[in-house]
C-alpha cells in the first residue's frame, strides 16, 4: 500500500469538513478529483474508508485508523515546512541584546555562541542595560530583546519566561558563616556585601531579603567583575549573593562555600522581553529557546559535580 501526504491531507480534510464539497474546496481541487483519489485510495487499502450514506460523511474504522496516522505526521511535517520556510525567508536579521542582570553574561555567552553557529548572518549585539533604560529602548526598535528579572504589563511587548535560579550566598570557607546550613537577613549586619556596581533595586539580595527586613550591611563594596567578587570572597574580604550559574564552578572549591538564602531558599526567574511582532521571526524563537536549555543545562551540570 503506497500512502502520500496528499493522502492523509484528505482523509483529515474529510473528517474535518463532513463532505467532499468543503473538503474539496479546502485542498484547492475539484470534488471528481478528490472523488477519484478516495477510490484509489481505497482500492489500495482493500477496505472501505467511509461510511457511505452518512451525512455528514463519516470514516469507517479503517478510515479512522488512517487519520490518527494523519494526525500525528502531518503536524511534524507542516513544523518542518514552516521552519525551512523561516530558514528561507529568515536567514538574515538583527539581535540587539539589552541586558539588565549584570551577571548573565555567564549563561549569555554560550547561549550566542550555540546561536551564531545556525544563524551567522544575524548581526548581533549586546548593550548592557543599565546605563538606559532597556525597556523602552525595546519599544522604541533601539534593541530587539531585553533579559530582565521584572516583567511588566507593557503595550506590544511580550515577557517569555526563560528560566529559573537560586541566588546563593558566597563566602570563605574559613568565614563564620561557613558553619551555618543557610543564611538570614540578620547575618549581614555585620558584614561587609561585595555586589555589582548597580542600583540596589537590581540586586537580588537587596530586593528579595535585605529590603524587606530592613536590614543595612557593615559595609558595601561594588566590583564589576565576577571574577574579582570571588577572589575577595575567597581572600575573606566580604560576602556576596550571586546566582547560581555564577557559582557553579566554585561549589567544589576549597576556598569558598555556597548556603541557600533562608531556610527555604530563594527563587527567581529570568524572561526575555521582545516586541510582539519579532515573536515569529524564526531566529528570535531559537534564541529564546537556547536561553531556556542552555543556562539550565549549565546548572545541572554543576549540581552533578557537587
């Protein structure tokens, strides 16, 4: 028995349509050119497909064994068809990048990296969102996609939900607090927050703890790189609050520790905002779907080497 997706296309058609008139009109043929497909069809399957006589037109047994074949392969083939269409027509574009978390260049790099080996000739850009404000930069076309932690209600603007993590304190390992299973706002009070040279309504450890128990550090002392905030963690020179994709590589060392933050740990979520007209261009949904599995791929390798 040789099927064709023009097969299936018409028994689909048929069940959907109720007759061959509507059917023959949804497939852009004739009613006789479909007539004559459904004999051969039959022909070949040695059985009946329809119940003749019905109205409106029903599928026999056989005929509905037929559609649930339909069903299931012609949606993965008409995915395929739109995406080598967006291939096609969306090869070329632009992806400027505003970012408002200061450490999501950790995840963000191999994110473009995975990107730009299927999509190369997509310009694109990163502009660290905060020195403006990346939001209505997005609406005003000056970028086309912005990473922030705080979604708003904003005409023609979509928020897609990324990902989650956990914002973890970091500390010595020869540090007090290395003893204790978590940490509490109280604990800071005498301690010295090594953060991001940021507002503070932008540091997690600020607005899901320190803020709401109205709590001030000892001190605070901002540095702009990663790199050099675990370095004067380790040299025991202050505390931080980071999250978890930044310290996934300092879990198995000996010179810090990581603790949840409270008991019950804390929880945030990352969203890509994008203007609702990009949402079908075809190279910003693989973005976002490589910012949704590679940041978590990320995670779950480093809680494995914990």
């Amino acid at each position: 028995m040789h099927i064709e997706f023009r097969h299936l296309r018409t028994i689909r058609a048929i069940h959907h349509c109720g007759g061959l008139a509507r059917a023959a009109e949804m497939l852009n043929i004739t009613q006789s050119a479909l007539s004559h497909q459904i004999k051969g069809l039959e022909d070949q399957a040695g059985v009946e497909l329809f119940v003749r006589r019905s109205k409106p037109l029903k599928l026999s047994a056989a005929g509905q064994r037929l559609l649930r074949l339909a069903e299931r392969i012609l949606p993965e083939i008409e995915a395929l068809e739109a995406e080598f269409n967006g291939l096609r027509e969306g090869s070329a574009g632009r992806m400027h990048i505003a970012i408002e978390c200061h450490a999501c260049f950790e995840w963000l790099f191999p994110v473009l990296d995975k990107f730009r080996k299927t999509w190369g000739d997509v310009d694109v850009d990163i502009r660290p969102g905060l020195a403006f404000d990346a939001l209505p930069a997005l609406r005003k076309e000056e970028v086309d996609l912005v990473v922030s932690s705080d979604p708003e209600e904003l005409p023609g603007i979509s928020f897609k939900p990324l990902f989650d993590y956990e914002p973890v304190f970091v500390a010595s390992s020869q540090h007090p607090l290395a003893r204790r299973d978590f940490v509490v706002a109280e604990d800071f009070r005498s301690e010295t927050l090594i953060t991001y040279p940021v507002e503070r309504n932008r540091l997690d450890v600020f607005t899901e703890l320190l803020i709401p128990a109205k709590v001030e550090p000892a001190a605070l002392r901002q540095v702009e790189l990663t790199a050099v905030i675990l370095m004067l963690v380790a040299s025991n020179r202050g505390v931080a609050v980071l999250p978890d994709w930044v310290v996934r590589e300092v879990r198995t060392s000996s010179d810090y520790v990581t603790r949840k933050v409270t008991e019950q740990g804390l929880t945030k979520r990352l969203y890509a905002a994008i203007r609702d007209e990009d949402a079908d261009k075809p190279y910003v949904a693989q973005l976002i779907r490589l910012a949704r599995e590679i940041p978590v791929r990320l995670q779950r390798s480093a809680d494995a080497l914990v």
